[in-house]
C-alpha cells in the first residue's frame, strides 16, 4: 500500500477541485425552484391519497360498527 506524504495529498486534492465544474447562479436558483415544486406536488399527492385512506377506512369502520 503506497502512502503519500501531506504535501502531496494536498497538491492532490487542489488538482481535483481545480477539475469540479460549480453551478452558475441561475442553475442553482432553477434547480432549487424546481425542488420546491417537486416537494410541494409530492406533498400534495400524499395528503391527497392519506385522505382517501382515511376516508375510506372511516367509511369501512362505521359500515362494518
């Protein structure tokens, strides 16, 4: 197993970040914008479907008692 000195794993690691390529400021703001919508639809069909559960053990249970 090769081991590397602290000077080294340092210029590594600037090598590599030097590589990343960062979001412009338009990207992040649509991409946050969309998240919160996906939440927002995903939140909504939950408590769209949570309902009908509800509803229609309250149905069942007071049919059945």
């Amino acid at each position: 197993m090769a081991t590397t000195n602290p000077l080294q794993f340092i210029q590594q690691v600037r090598s590599e970040v030097s590589k990343v390529v960062w979001p412009t400021r338009r990207e992040v703001v649509l991409t946050t914008i969309m998240v919160f919508i996906m939440s927002a639809l995903t939140a909504t069909f939950f408590f769209i479907v949570d309902l009908l559960i509800r509803t229609g053990l309250q149905a069942l249970l007071n049919y059945v008692g």
